[in-house]
C-alpha cells in the first residue's frame, strides 16, 4: 500500500504536469527558399523532398512540431490550377488520394512529429467551378490530418478565394500529446484583430503561423512584426517564413508569450534554414525579467543582401525632432486628436552630433494591403533633418537609450488590435520590452525602468494600431504604455 507520502508526491506529480505547468517542448521553423522545377509536378516534389530531408534533420534534434512557410511548397504561383488539391476537414483517416499529402503525412508519421505546411486548396462551387484557398494544413503523429485554416486576410492574391473577415474555423485550432493548444494563420493575417487576436480567445496559448512577408522597414519587418505579436497577445509565436532575399522575403523565429526570443533568423544569403528552440513556458508567478534576460541568441546575420525596402509615406506623418542633448526627454506629438508621448532617457555622452531622432503620431490609412485607420507612435532615426530621410534601415547613429516609454490615447474599444514594433540596424527588435495596458494614467511600475544598459543602433520604436470602430477621442482612455528596459548579461 502508498503511504500518504507517496501519495501525496503522486498527487503533485499529476496537478504539476497535468494541472497548473505546460511542458516545454521543442519546436522547428523552417525559412523556405523553393525549388523552382520545370513544371508544377516537379517544383512540388522538389519542395516535398527538401520538406521530408528537413523533417528528418530536425527528428534528430528531437523536435516535436515544425512548420514550414506559406507556399513553401509550391512558390507563389499566378494560376493556382495546377498547384491545387482538395484537401480533407480533420479526421482520422491517413489514407489519401493525393500523393504529396501522403508524402507530407507519411514524414509525420515516420519521424513522429506534428507537420505544418501551407498549401493551394481547391474545391468545387455548386456550379462545379474550382474555388482556390490558401489553406495551412497540420498532420498529427499518426499521419492524419489535425487541423485546417483557410487565409482569411488575402494580400496581392487575385486568385485565391478569402475565408470570410468573418469567418470562424474551430478546425484550425489543435491539441498536441504533448498539452499544448495551438492556432494557426497565414501572413498578412497578423495584422488583423480577426483572426490574429480572436483565435487566442479559446484557450490557444501558441500560435503555428506560415507566411511570405515582404518585410518593409521601418514599421512592417518581419522578425518586427512576429515579435511584437507574441508580445501583445501573449502567446508563443513559431514563424517560419519564405525565404527569397532579393525581394525581402524573410526573417522567421521562434518567440515566446513574453516576448523572450528563443531564436530567430535572417540573412542576406538566400537559402533554406531550420531552426530549432525550445520553448519554455514561464510560470505565471515568474518575473518578466528571467525570460527576457536571454535576449536576442545566435545567430549574425550578413544582412547586406537583404533587400527590405522602405515604406514610409513621411509626408502624410506629424513628427517633432527630439533634444538629445537633454537626458530626459518628455514630449508629446499629436495629429488631429491622436496623440503619442514619450518619455525617453538617453544616456549621457553616447550621442553624436550628427544624430537625429524624431518622434511621430500618424492616424489614417497604410497602403501595404490598404489597412485602413492606422494609429502609429514612433521614434525613428534619421540622416537629416529632412521627414524623407527617417525610417531608413541604414541610418548610424551613436545615441544609447536607457529606456523609451511611449504611450497613447487610442481608445480601448472591443476589436481593438495593437502591435508594439521596434527595430534596430541589425533587422531585429529591440531587447527586453514590455508592453502593458491600462485605462490609468498612473501606470508606471518601477520595476520595469531601466538600470545600466543602453539599446544602440535604434530605426524605430513605438506602436501600431489597426482596427476596432472610430470612436470619438477620449483624453482620459489611455490603453498602450510599451515600456522598454534593459539590463546587461
Ligand atoms: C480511406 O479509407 C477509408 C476506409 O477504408 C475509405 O472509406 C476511403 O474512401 C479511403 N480514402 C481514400 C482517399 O482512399
Ligand atoms: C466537375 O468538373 C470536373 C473537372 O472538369 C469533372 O472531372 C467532374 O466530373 C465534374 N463534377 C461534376 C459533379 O460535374
Ligand atoms: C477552454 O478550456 C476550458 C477548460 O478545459 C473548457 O471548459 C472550455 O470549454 C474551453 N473553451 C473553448 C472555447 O474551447
Ligand atoms: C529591392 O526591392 C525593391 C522593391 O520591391 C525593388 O524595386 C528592387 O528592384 C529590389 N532590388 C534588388 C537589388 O533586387
Ligand atoms: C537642447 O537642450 C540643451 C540642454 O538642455 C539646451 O542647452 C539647448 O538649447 C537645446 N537645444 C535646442 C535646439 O532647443
Ligand atoms: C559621428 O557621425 C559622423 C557622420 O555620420 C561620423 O563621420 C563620425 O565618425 C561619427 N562619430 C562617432 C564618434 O561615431
Ligand atoms: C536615466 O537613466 C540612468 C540610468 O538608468 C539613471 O541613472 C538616470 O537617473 C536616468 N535619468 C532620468 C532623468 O531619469
């Protein structure tokens, strides 16, 4: 018989693994630079068999799920017709007509991994006509497929089909054996409340996200963008990304609901890259810090070939440049009735003269894909005086912050979307920032100021905001505070 001990130990085993902890578990993402092939048949088994060669190189680094970019397998393709293939709902069978999911399935099942790929989906409309999808498919241990998601926010695809704005897809959410409930959605859906925020709400606490983003600096980067979205949603992030450097295709990673980058990558250098990381889910009683701590691991990146370009429309922004010789800086900038403030520490003696820094408001809309009524807060380097030259990924300057906060009056109304976006010469975020909401002015935890350490080389730093209903200003709402601290490691 137990005794009452062992009992007990037993008993703190199961809550401790079933109840209150998720385990960690070890995740690849992998920056797809395709095959191009002769014909449709030969690009995608080209691309099958670098998928299952991949599979099988991160089996050995006993990864237990791993994703693979938006057209990954096919490239991006004007007439999808010869690419698309009818794609089964999740189920249990593992038998299927098509011969590239039986290849993609029969990877899962031999190295016992959960596979994500993204895929051209047809199906037939009542009239028989082919409708085309861009659609994540993701194969369990047993080789069946466990969850589906049809692109809801469709980016430069005239012929894919969207799944509605509306659209809701309990199918496209999965358990793992290993206790992990994940989402998944495709690129350009990052940028909106549907389905980037709304699939967190039905106990998702990671995200498997498939995409061919075209970074553009200095607010819609890649590595930016998916950092500051497990920022703000809290959920842990595995972005695989295509990889096509000439056009600026890149930048993928692994980061965690607290924003602790557990790995990421970009290069100049065109090429297929796995990366793996393990991804720890932090307790909810430990402090922000011992994650964030880790900063940014890895890889260098020889970035001179990667060919981000600028999109920033400064004549339509509201901008003031800062006093770097002042310390402390406080001062807000404001267009129309939408304000930004800013409260930024520079270290003494690191800035040189030539430096500019500006900070910005903007309210209005963006014309990558046409998002319409942005908010945007930034500070952003500068070569000259001159708006036109801000935002500029080759900007050099000297100027260390000790810490920037930035806060806005941006209402808090449901379907409100905000991204915290922050960048720095070398294409990745800033270290150790923290975003915080509230409807209080007086929010400003001292734990989260800065000591010692200083982030150089800054382009931007600040919020977006997209979405939710044009609401009439409020003073006293206030919703974002981003706080940026750094220690030293
Ligand atoms: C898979 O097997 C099931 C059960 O044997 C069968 O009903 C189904 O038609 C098969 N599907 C395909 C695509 O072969
Ligand atoms: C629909 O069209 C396809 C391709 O043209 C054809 O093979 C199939 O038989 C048609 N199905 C129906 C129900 O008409
Ligand atoms: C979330 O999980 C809880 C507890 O397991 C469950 O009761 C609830 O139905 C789940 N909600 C959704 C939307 O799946
Ligand atoms: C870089 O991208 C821009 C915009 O997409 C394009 O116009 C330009 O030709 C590209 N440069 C190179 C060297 O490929
Ligand atoms: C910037 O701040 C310094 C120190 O407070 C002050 O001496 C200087 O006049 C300011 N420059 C401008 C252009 O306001
Ligand atoms: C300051 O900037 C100028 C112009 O960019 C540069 O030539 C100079 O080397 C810089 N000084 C330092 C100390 O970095
Ligand atoms: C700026 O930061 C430094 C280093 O953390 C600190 O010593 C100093 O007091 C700060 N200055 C202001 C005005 O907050």
């Amino acid at each position: 018989m137990m005794s009452f001990t062992k009992l007990f130990l037993l008993y703190l085993a199961i809550v401790c693994t079933v109840g209150f902890t998720k385990a960690d578990y070890v995740a690849g993402v992998v920056e797809i630079e395709t095959i191009t092939g002769q014909n449709p048949n030969e690009r995608v088994e080209g691309n099958l068999q670098q998928y299952v060669e991949t599979i099988e190189k991160a089996r050995d680094k006993e990864v237990q799920i791993i994703v693979f970019p938006e057209y990954g397998l096919t490239g991006k393709v004007e007439s999808p017709s010869q690419y698309a293939i009818e794609i089964p709902y999740p189920g249990s069978a593992t038998n299927f007509s098509n011969f590239w999911l039986t290849v993609l399935s029969n990877a899962a099942v031999a190295n016992q991994m959960y596979v994500v790929v993204n895929l051209y989906e047809q199906e037939r409309d009542k009239s028989n006509n082919s409708i085309y999808y861009n659609t994540n498919v993701v194969f369990g241990k047993a080789g069946n497929i466990v969850a589906k998601y049809r692109k809801i926010n469709v980016y430069n695809e005239p012929a894919i089909t969207s799944a509605g704005k509306n659209s809701i897809q309990p199918q496209s959410t999965f358990t793992t054996d290993f206790g992990v409930t994940f989402g998944t959605f495709i690129s350009y859906d990052i940028n909106f409340y549907n389905p980037a925020k709304s699939v967190t709400l039905n106990n998702v606490t990671d995200v498997v996200y498939t995409a061919a983003w075209k970074s553009r600096v200095p607010f819609y980067h890649s590595i930016s963008t998916q950092h500051g979205y497990a920022l703000a949603n809290k959920v842990n992030l595995l972005a695989a990304n295509l990889n096509n450097v000439k056009e600026g295709l890149g930048g993928s990673g692994i980061y965690g609901a607290d924003g602790t980058i557990f790995d990421s990558y970009i290069s100049g250098v065109p090429g297929t890259k796995l990366i793996v990381a393990t991804v720890k889910n932090a307790q909810p009683e430990t402090p922000f810090t011992t994650f964030a701590l880790k900063a940014i691991p890895g890889h260098v990146p020889t970035l001179a070939d990667f060919n981000a370009s600028k999109y920033f429309e400064s004549h339509k922004y509201e901008f003031r440049k800062i006093n770097l010789s002042r310390s402390a800086i406080k001062e807000e900038v404001c267009q129309k009735y939408f304000c930004c403030s800013f409260n930024i520490n520079v270290t003494e003696n690191s800035v040189n003269n030539s430096d500019i820094f500006k900070i910005m408001a903007y309210k209005g809309e963006v014309r990558v894909g046409e998002i319409k009524d942005v908010r945007i807060c930034a500070l952003v380097s500068c070569e000259n005086d001159d708006v036109k030259s801000c935002g500029g990924r080759n900007v050099k300057t000297t100027t260390k912050f000790n810490s920037i906060t930035v806060e806005t009056n941006i209402p808090d109304y449901p379907h409100q979307y905000v991204l915290p976006i922050s960048l720095t010469g070398e294409m990745v975020p800033v270290r150790n920032t923290k975003m915080e909401s509230s409807v209080k002015k007086s929010v400003r935890n001292s734990k989260y100021w800065a000591t010692d350490v200083q982030q150089e080389n800054l382009i931007a730093f600040g919020f977006i905001a997209n979405g939710g209903v044009v609401v009439a200003f409020n003073n006293i709402l206030l919703v974002g505070i981003l706080y940026i601290t750094y220690w030293f490691v």
